[in-house]
C-alpha cells in the first residue's frame, strides 16, 4: 500500500502547509497541485524522491506543469488543472488523465474539494490548503489498483 498527502492552493499560508509536516514525514509521497508551490520549496528540498510539486497559474517558475505518479497499480496524473478549464467542469481534464493512460487526476485550482468519477476516471480535488474558512486536504490510500480518497480538513 502506498499513501499520500495530497494538497493545492496555499497561497503563501505556510503555516496550514506546517501543519501537517508530521503528516508529511508518515506518508509514501506528498503532492502539491500549484498555487502556493513555493510553500514546498524546504520539504521539496529535504525530501526530493517523496515530494513533488506542481505548478499553479499563480506560480511563476517553480514546480511541473504535469506528472504522471505510478503508486501500486495505478497511474495518477497530477496538475494543478488551470489549462484544462476545470472551472467549467472535469471532461477535458480526465479526457487528458485517459490519454496519459492513467485510471485517476489530482488537480486543484478551483478552492472546492471534490471526488468523483468522469468517463471512468477517478478526479480528485483536495480544496485549497490556504482557505481561511476551511482549508483542506487529500489522505489518498492505494492499494493494488483501488483508490481510497478522504478529504480531511486542516484545523
């Protein structure tokens, strides 16, 4: 079983990213989906093979646009989501995940957490770590092929 913190949207709210370190450190991987990558930049640092990091539409030069993570028997596409219009609905974006051949999308951009599936892929938004109403993030399990996501507040 391979485990994930998965978070977007920031901000430059370092303090809800601190918040969840120890998090960080009981996990496979940590993933960033852009908009705040630069709140990563020192875990990035300390822990490069577990943390990887997107870049957002607010982010000027750190982070990937796009990553293809393989966890267990599951291809994830991980993006912040912006190019693919998420705002106005998930077909584009999973259209791109079933191109890169992969079963489930991390993605963030619009502030709203959300799980659900789009033209059998698995799309995941964990909401916006730097929410000052209700920030939040993403404990994903993978376990074989099968994908347990839970969206979790920062409190």
């Amino acid at each position: 079983m391979k485990t994930l913190v998965v978070l977007s949207d920031s901000h430059g709210r370092k303090q809800n990213v601190d918040k969840l370190l120890p998090l960080f450190a009981e996990n496979d991987y940590v993933v960033h989906l852009g908009d705040g990558a630069a709140d990563m930049r020192e875990f990035a640092r300390e822990h490069p093979l577990k943390c990887l990091v997107m870049k957002g539409n607010c982010d000027a030069a750190y982070g990937m646009d796009e990553y293809v993570l393989e966890a267990e028997r599951v291809r994830i596409l991980c993006c912040h989501g912006h190019r693919y219009d998420v705002k106005s609905g998930l077909a584009r974006l999973a259209a791109r995940a079933a191109e890169c051949g992969c079963d489930a999308v991390l993605y963030g951009h619009t502030h709203r957490a959300d799980i659900c599936e789009v033209n059998g892929v698995v799309c995941i938004n964990p909401g916006a770590a730097g929410d000052f109403a209700q920030p939040s993030y993403c404990y994903l399990a993978v376990h074989g092929n099968k994908l347990t996501p839970v969206i979790v507040p920062i409190r």
